[in-house]
C-alpha cells in the first residue's frame, strides 16, 4: 500500500504526516470546570491508548483545564476555539500543544497574523477544521447552497491561503462531514489539492453501533487508499470507547503498526466445535496483545488451514478438539478445552 505523502507536523511528543504512524485520538466531552473529572477522563483515554486530547476552550475554565490537563497525562492537548482569537493566544500562554481554529472566522487580517505569529513563536501548528455543517454563506451560496465536496475544498483553500500568506505552514486539516460519501469525497480531493496531514473523521457519527460503521467505511476506506495521518471515531458515547473503535479500523484497513488482527471464519453446517465462543475467548484475551500478528480462528479441520494460510498462528476445529496451525501448516492437536490455552502459549513465544 503506498502512503499519500504529506508535509510532517511536530504537535507535542507526536509527528502527524510524513511517514509517521497515523495518530489515534479523541476529546473530553465534560463541563471544563470541573477539572477533576476532567483528567479522569484524560487518564482514562491515555490508558485505552488515546494519542493526542482535544479538548473544547469556549472560555476562561477552558483555558484553566489545560495546565492540570498537561500535569495529569503525557499525550499532547489541542485546544478547540471557535471565533475568539483571544483563547487561541491564552492557550498557548497555558502551554497548548495544538489549536484547532479556522483563521477565516475570526476576523481582522491582524488577528489572523496574532494567532499565526504566536503559534509559530510556541512551535504550535494549526488544525483547520472545514465542517459540511457549517460552511462560509458566500462558499455554499457558489455551490448552490449544498455543502459539496468541492465547496469544502474551497472552505479548505481560503483558510489554508490565509495562514500560507503569513509564511504559517504548519498546518492540519480536516473535511468532516456526517455523510460519508461527502466525506470520503472531500478527503480524496483534499489529498490532491493540499501537501498537509489531514485528520480523519466523520461528524456525529452516531451511537457506537452506526457510529463505528460510518466511521469504519468512511476512515476505512480512506486510510486503505493510503490517505490519512490522524484519525479521531467520533462516537455518542464515553470518549474512551472511540479508541478501541480507532484502532479496529486501522488494523481492519491494514495500517496498524501494532495490536493482532483476528481472522475468524462465519462457521457452517461443517462446524462441530463451539467456535463463536472460541473467537471471543480469542478476542478477549488478545486484546491488548501489541504483537503486529494475524491470529485466525476456524471451524473445521478441512478448510480451516488452508483458508486461513495467510494467519501468523491459528486454530481450527475438529469434533472436540482442534488443531494449531501456522502458515496454513498443522503444529499439534489438542482437546477442545485446551486449544484457547495452548493457542496463547504459542503467541507468548513468538
Ligand atoms: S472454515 Fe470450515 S467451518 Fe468455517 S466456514 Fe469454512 S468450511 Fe465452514
């Protein structure tokens, strides 16, 4: 798979673009004033291997959250500003890592140039952040009124130009939509437009079930066409269940540098073993598993192996009891009871 090439960008500890990995994050979703359960938030996140933390700054406490925050984890904090230039130039003084904000929005020229000049002065980059949602009137009135693909393009070039015309390059973007077509669409095209990261996501995506499915198609298929250098799952739901979804798309889009990717078959009237079961005591227990690694898990003796040849280690099933295979070749036979056991030990010593 060949990576869309894109400028690198420094936010904190992390690179995002080049050929970096692709960056895992999400933001707190709580009141700002209410720092305590605001780092327990943070920490939880950390722990489930969150990245990079956004967090919303539409005030004072906003601006108060990001010194605990930064004491609190190690990951990186984007301050997300929306219209006052003012935050954006606070939190950098807090020690921001990051400032989400679309210069076009916030008035004067000179204030543009304020938060450009200061951001560079902290060696903090910029995510532009197009939105379908909320398109400049003039924009959307060009492109009859609908929130296309190209009209967030051209949302992206006006800010991106503004921030270029101050020699101010380090630069994120994003194109979210929540339709996916449009998303998928606008990323595509961004790609071939901008040399900048771009930050993947799909807005309001929804409650984890369709959430995790719109955003599996619509980061998916863009980070399998090689696009995308960060990616945030926005799910309606504790901020901490969008990192396990994050990282199950990028191991199903084949970009993850670390973690097992499971292989199981849909089982058939070949089946004689208990192997839904089996796949989830599999799952389970590979969960935090960081070895880049193919595991399969297959019904039947027969096809099993040979299906699953690409597997690194695999078990099939017989009628109670199974073999464990590697490259499609068989290595042992166990009883039922013993396969996820003896499966685990094998993965212990690769
Ligand atoms: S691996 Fe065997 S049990 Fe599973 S679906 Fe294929 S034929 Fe059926």
């Amino acid at each position: 798979m060949i990576r869309h090439k894109t400028r690198e960008v420094r936010v904190g500890n992390f690179t995002i673009g080049g050929d970096a990995p692709i960056v895992v994050q999400s933001m707190l979703n709580l009141p700002p004033e209410n720092i305590e359960a605001n780092i327990a938030q943070a920490r939880a996140l950390e722990q489930a291997g969150c990245q990079i933390i956004r967090i919303a700054v539409p005030g004072r406490a906003g601006l108060d959250l990001i010194r605990p925050l930064k004491q609190a984890v190690n990951c990186p904090i984007v301050a997300d500003i929306h219209f006052d230039y003012r935050l954006a130039l606070a939190a950098l003084e807090e020690g921001i890592d990051k400032i989400r904000i679309n210069p076009g929005n916030i008035g004067s020229m000179d204030r543009v140039r304020q938060v450009a000049l200061a951001c560079k002065d902290h060696g903090v980059p910029i995510r532009i952040g197009v939105n379908g949602g909320s398109l400049e009137p003039e924009i959307l009135h060009r492109y009859g009124g609908h929130p296309t693909p190209e009209a967030m393009v051209e949302s992206a070039r006006y800010h991106i130009g503004l921030l270029e015309s101050l020699g101010f390059y380090d630069i994120v973007l994003s194109l979210k939509s929540s339709d996916v077509k449009t998303m998928l669409d606008a990323y595509r095209l961004a790609a071939q437009t901008f040399p900048y990261p771009l930050h993947l996501g799909v807005t309001e995506a929804g409650t984890p079930k369709i959430g995790l499915l719109k955003s599996a198609i619509g980061i998916g298929s863009l980070l399998a066409d090689g696009i995308g250098d960060t990616i945030r799952v926005s799910l309606t739901a504790d901020p901490a269940e969008e990192i396990p979804a994050a990282y199950d798309i990028l191991k199903a889009a084949g970009r993850a540098q670390k973690g097992v990717t499971i292989v199981s078959c849909p089982t058939c009237g070949r089946t004689r073993i208990g192997l839904i079961e089996l796949a989830k005591q599999v799952e389970e227990a590979l969960r935090d598993c960081e070895k880049p690694i193919r595991v399969a898990v297959m019904g039947c003796i027969v096809n099993g192996p040979g299906e699953a040849r690409e597997a690194d280690i695999g078990i099939a099933g017989g009628n109670g009891e199974g073999v464990i295979f590697r490259h499609g070749e068989v290595l042992c036979k166990v009883p039922e009871n013993q396969l996820v056991e003896t499966l685990l030990r094998y993965i212990d010593e690769m």
